[in-house]
C-alpha cells in the first residue's frame, strides 16, 4: 500500500539518497559526451547541495510550500516537493521513486498531493522542469495534462530543459 506523508527530519538521508540514485539511474540514459554527463551532474549536486540538503527551511518553513513522501509497504520509496514561486505559481520540484517502485502508481499519488496542494493554496498554475532525456517524465507529464511553456538549451551539452505548466 502506498503512503503520502509529509517530510520528517529524519527523512533527510534518505530523501538525498533516492534522489541521487534516481537521477543515476536517468544518467545512464544520457551519456553522450562528457559536458552533457558534466551539466547532468551539476544539476544533481545543485539539488543535493541546496534545497534537498536543507527540506525544512526550503519547502516546510517556506509559506505555500511543502515537501512529500511516499511508502510503500513502510519503505520510503519517492518524494515530491511544492515550491512558492509567487502568489499565483508553484513549481513542483524533486519528483523521484526508487527503481523498485516504479510504474505502480507511486509518481501520480505525489503528483496528486502536490497539485491538490497547490490548489488548497490558491495557485493558478503549477509548473514543473524536466530534461530532453527523461522522455517518461515527459510523457507522464503530458498524460497528467501539463503543456509544454519553454526550453532552455545548455551550450556546448545535448541537454535541454524544459518547462510545462498546468493550469489549476
């Protein structure tokens, strides 16, 4: 059975752990040349290093923000974050599972506590971040019914971010 709760201080490990081996395992994936392997990594540490080393002060204590987990079978198996933006927009951050949990719904029950959030808190529009190469992120993005807004193309990499957006 999975289990969305909100972050505990003693998550903290944990949370960085699942989320350095997620993006691992889309690492593998986009390989291609040393500066895309270079910005991949630098995306990564950015995350572990600032806000993922620091939930309580940048999601939990940051109003209209908060940050998730889920279990499954009493494993901490996935996070999400809600991050204020401005008073009408949320970016959704740090969506990861574990490999073992994947493809059993584990994503859409965080996408769903994070959305329903953002509505509670009176967002017009949720906004999340992904790259060219994370293609089933991109697809269960579009499945949820977020638009594509931008890109972002990082000189010199093959890597693209991009941003969609939903409407609440």
């Amino acid at each position: 059975m999975i289990n969305i709760r909100q972050f505990r201080a003693e998550d903290a490990e944990a949370v960085r752990d699942l989320f350095a081996h997620a993006q691992d395992d889309d690492a593998e994936s986009y390989s291609h040349t040393q500066a895309d392997r270079e910005g991949f990594h630098e995306y990564i540490d950015g995350a572990l290093n600032h806000d993922l080393a620091h939930v309580e002060q940048s999601y939990l204590r940051r109003r209209s923000s908060n940050f998730w987990i889920a279990e499954l079978d009493g494993e901490l198996v996935g996070c999400i974050g809600a991050y204020r933006r401005d008073d009408d927009e949320a970016e959704i951050r740090r969506l990861a599972v574990d490999r073992s949990a994947r493809r059993r719904g584990v994503a859409s029950k965080l996408l769903d506590q994070a959305e329903e959030f953002c509505r509670n808190a009176g967002y017009a529009r949720a906004i999340v971040w992904t790259a060219n190469h994370m293609t089933a992120a991109i697809a269960f993005l579009r499945h949820r019914g977020y638009h594509e807004l931008e890109d972002h193309a990082f000189p010199h990499t093959s890597l693209t971010l991009f941003l969609y957006g939903l409407e609440l």
